[in-house]
C-alpha cells in the first residue's frame, strides 16, 4: 500500500445540481465536480471512483467517507452524514482562519453562517423555500436571455444605471426582465439590476446574523463577479471567495472525515468497498475522452423552440355577432395570441411574445386575417390586453379579467366562473349574469400555482408539453408531489425518480397538486354553473383531469390559449358601435 494511503479520506457534497468530492491525504489529492443525476448514489460512487483512479488511488485505500448536501442521506458508502452547515463552516476555516460570515448561493438554497472566533457555528439563516433568493434565479435569466452565465456576470459590470428589477418570483422577475427589454432598457443595465435583486434578498436572509468581516462567499455564485458586486455594495463590506467556491463544502467533508479518524471512530470497509469497486469498474469500462477538470456551475435550460399555431373555430349565435369584423391581441409574457371576429367565425393565431410586443402583435394579427381571408382595412375595431397591451398601440387597451369574462360569456353564456392557468400565474373570475365579473382572485408573488411548473417537469423528462397529459393518465398510484416554488419542482421531481417513482407515478402527482391549488382558489369563488377553464393549462389533459374532481363541471373552450383575445375582440366591436 502507498505510504500514507491508509489515511486517504473523502468529502462528497452531493448538491440539487452539482456532486462534488475532494479527496486528500495530508493535502488536497483531487478533486472533481459533475451533474448530480437521477441516480444519486450510481453518480457519486462513480464520481469518487474515478477521482481515486486519477490519483492512482483503489478504492481500499480509502479509509473515511463523509457525506454532505442535499443527497447526503442517499449516499449508501458513506461513513458518515454530515449537515451542509458544519461542512461548509469547516472548509471556510481552512482557507480564510479569520472569517466570520459565510455565505453560500447555491442552486437549491442560499445559506448564511455565523462563526465565532474559533471557527464554531453559532448562528445560520436558510433561504430554500423560493428561487428567488438562490442561484437557480440566475440560471433561469441566463437562460431566457441566452446568455452563458460567466457572460451574465461579466457584462453586468458595464452597467451605467442598473435597472429596478422588483420582482420576488424567479418567474415574474423573467417578465420584468423581458419587458424592461422591450423598453430599450441597456442588457447592461437589465444584468446589474438582477445581481442587484438577488443581493437585496441575500442581505434580507442574513442581517439577523449581524454580518461581520471577513465575509466568505461561497458556491457556484461566487464565481460570479457582478454578484461579488452588487453583495459588497448591499452589505457596505468586502467579500472574499475561494479558490474554487463549488468546493467548499466537500472539503469541509473531507477534513472531518480525516478529524473523525483521528479521533478513533470506526469506518464501514465491506460495504462502501464493494460499491466503490463496481463503480469503479464502470468507470473504467466507459470512454475515456470525458474532461476529468468536468465544471457545470448549473444546468441550464434550452432556450424555448419556436412556436406558433394558427386555426379557426366557430362561435355559437349571438344577436350582436352581425357586424364588420373585428380584432383583439392578446399580449402575454410568453405568448401573442391575436383573434379576428366575423359573425361566427374566429380565426386565431399565436405566436411566442419574444419581448417585442408591437411587431409580434402585428405578426400575429396578420395571421389571424390570412386564416379569414380578410384584409386589415376591412376590420371595423382593435383591442388590445395582456401584459404588454400599452406597447402594441392598436387603439383601445383593456383588462384581461374584462376580455377572460366577456369570451367566456360568448362560448358558454351559463359559466358561472373562469379558471384561467397561465404561465405566470392562475386567476379565477366569478361571473354573473351576461358575462359581468362580480369578483376575481389571481396567484401572488409565486408562480407555483402555473402552467409554468409543467414546462419545466416536461424540460426534466425530455417530453413535450402536449404529452404530459397522456402520460400522466396511464399512472397507478401517484406521486405525494408537494407543489412548492415553480422552479424548484424540478429538485422535487428528481427526488421522486430517484426513489423509483415512474415517470407516470410522477406527472399524475404533480397534476394532482396543481389541480388541488387551483381548486382551492375556485371554491372560495364558490360560483354556480359551469366552471370554464382558460389558459395553457387548459391544453394538459392529465390536470383538466384532476380539475374534473371538482362538484362543478368543467368546460373547455375549443381554443382555450386564445379566450382574452377573443374578448378583446368583442369588447373592441362594442366599443366601436357605441
């Protein structure tokens, strides 16, 4: 045996995104950081394997094994769990002996920690219960924005006037950004002011622990130099980073692995050798060519395909539907949808916003007359709704409860309440008699109770939106998928696979969740008749499904994406006549 390699010792901090371990005799040996998979434990034992292989190291030789992060309790060769709390503060310690606050943005959660003089946790504050506050919010703007995200870092640097980014959701902060965009606001600028709102949330979560120098930033973040900015600033206090932030915690591991050695304990040896050494095995039968330096600070999202859907549906008679035609734009933060009105015919067309409201409105109109045949000079009226209805300048400009509640009124004239699922949010709408809104109540600052959360499980499994509904109704017993933050459901729903769950299992107890949410809101309404449902979410069989649970029938629309535009369409007519 080499010397010194009975004392050889490991950290895997296994993360909701990445999996990190180091391993050391003395000093640092190796270390190394990819993906964390479906397959928590498969992953890391590889993970450790290889970086024992690259040392020249077997797995026997390994004599101490702790485990940290958000799968710690997942990883069956470990000797020993230990919180992401006191691994981190052990690492700090190690390269920064004087720190006093730690902080580390991750992809889950954003932690801050207070140290004594020693070293000793005295103090800890968690933000893991919404993306906003964590680097999963940055990930997403990058995404959007098709940015890698050392470029959105970068950039950010050279803002002049950093934009007010408010927002408190990940997913309605993706908006704001679009829409201060579409006003000419500098990309610069936009940056800044992102790292500016997810330093204002981090300096929220950690004042109670009453910040103190040396201030340590740790995790893929720190990594980020615009964020290294925007905390100095908010904190009025330098901030240091490690060499490698992403290690931190796995050194930490590995340190009170070593310390958990020297104090006698007692190692596994059959069970982690025997699952090491498989691993191992795999490892060695896979292609080589693989970067052994592997960094991935977070899995980012493929920008959304190109999309667009064009069609015509007919209205049921109307006294008033006799008339020239007339258009209504519907301009979403995700998509344009735009309906042309002729007696009791509709055409439709949608087509993804992309941030320029006034030209894909136009793209969109125009798509909706091609589809009637009818020229834009023969149209008697426009409306506008929707998100960015100020910019497209088409005349009149209206609520989108308004137009929800006057094209629910033209396809069902009994519905007594509208359930409409957006991508940014639910709003449901009481209805009295001819269409008039008596009440409504929409989503908050959260936008996990929107059709937004199903794109992101159909990103997971590799499944277009259109199919989720069909798999979700072949499942047995569904998942116990609690519908938390939008963004995190993906951490959810890995954990569920990981655990066995079937794909199936899964989207039929996401449905389910989502539907018992919605449901909530409905029946507060407490409205009778038929309870109309709008919006993308309305497209997902498997949730139209779960909503069917409610005493109240529920009525689709033939087009359900494109209701507002509708209203706006027949509210523009009114307008006009009158």
């Amino acid at each position: 045996m080499r010397p010194g390699s009975d004392r050889c010792v490991a950290g895997v901090d296994v993360g909701s995104t990445l999996t990190k371990v180091v391993v050391r005799n003395g000093d640092v040996l190796a270390s190394a950081t990819d993906r964390t998979q479906v397959d928590y434990a498969g992953a890391a034992a590889r993970l450790l394997a290889g970086t024992l292989g690259r040392t020249g190291l077997v797995p026997a030789d390994l004599a101490y094994v702790v485990a940290t992060g958000y799968g710690r309790r997942r990883v069956p060769f470990a000797d020993r769990e230990i919180t992401e709390i006191t691994c981190h503060a052990r690492g700090v310690r190690e390269i920064f002996p004087e720190a006093r606050t730690v902080i580390d943005i991750g992809g889950q959660d954003a932690k801050g920690i207070k140290l004594a003089p020693g070293g000793k946790v005295v103090n800890f504050a968690m933000n893991d219960k919404c993306a906003a506050g964590t680097g999963r919010f940055l990930e997403v703007m990058a995404a959007s924005l098709g940015l890698t995200l050392d470029e959105l870092g970068a950039r950010s640097l050279g803002a002049a006037a950093p934009a007010s980014i408010s927002s408190v959701c990940t997913v309605f902060a993706e908006q704001e950004l679009t829409q201060r965009l579409a006003e000419g606001v500098p990309l610069e600028d936009v940056l800044a002011g992102l790292h500016a709102a997810l330093a204002s949330r981090i300096h929220r979560m950690v004042r109670g622990l009453h910040v103190e120098q040396q201030v340590i930033l740790t995790g893929g973040c720190a990594r980020n130099p615009g964020l290294v900015r925007a905390l100095e600033e908010r904190l009025g206090l330098s901030v240091l980073t490690p060499p490698d932030p992403l290690l931190t915690g796995a050194l930490g591991a590995a340190l009170l692995a070593a310390e958990a050695l020297e104090r006698g304990e007692t190692p596994q040896t059959g069970p982690r050798l025997d699952t090491l050494s498989a691993a191992a095995a795999e490892e060695a039968r896979r292609d080589g060519s693989e970067d052994d330096g592997r960094r991935c600070v977070f899995s980012v999202r493929s920008k959304p395909k190109p999309y667009s859907a064009g069609g015509e549906f007919s209205l049921p008679a109307s006294a008033t539907a006799a008339g020239l035609p007339r258009g209504g734009v519907d301009a979403g933060a995700l998509f344009t949808k735009a309906v042309v009105v002729d007696g009791e015919r509709a055409a439709f067309t949608i087509l993804r916003s992309e941030g320029d409201y006034r030209r894909v409105a136009e793209e969109a109109l125009a798509g909706a007359l091609d589809v009637l045949g009818t020229p834009r000079e023969t149209l008697a009226a426009v409306a506008g709704t929707g998100l960015g209805a100020a910019k497209i300048s088409l005349g009149r400009e209206l609520s989108e409860i308004t137009c929800l509640a006057t094209g629910i009124a033209r396809l069902f004239p009994d519905a007594g309440q509208v359930i409409d699922v957006g991508g940014h949010g639910t709003r449901v709408i009481r209805l009295g008699p001819g269409g008039a809104v008596k009440d409504f109540a929409v989503t908050g600052q959260c936008a996990a109770g929107s059709a937004r959360i199903l794109e992101v499980i159909a990103h997971l499994l590799g499944l277009d939106l259109a199919e989720l509904g069909e798999v979700s109704l072949r499942s047995r017993s569904p998942a116990a998928f609690v519908v938390g933050c939008a963004v995190f459901a993906e951490t959810e729903a890995i954990s569920f696979l990981t655990r066995g769950a079937s794909r199936e299992d899964l989207l039929a107890g996401l449905h389910q969740s989502l539907a018992a949410r919605i449901l909530a809101m409905a029946r507060a309404g407490g409205a009778p008749g038929p309870w109309a449902l709008t919006g993308g979410g309305a497209k997902d069989a498997g949730l139209v499904a779960r909503l069917r649970a409610a005493p109240q029938s529920i009525v689709v629309p033939p087009e359900p994406m494109v209701v507002a535009a509708l209203g706006a369409a027949l509210l523009a007519g009114e307008g006009r006549a009158g």
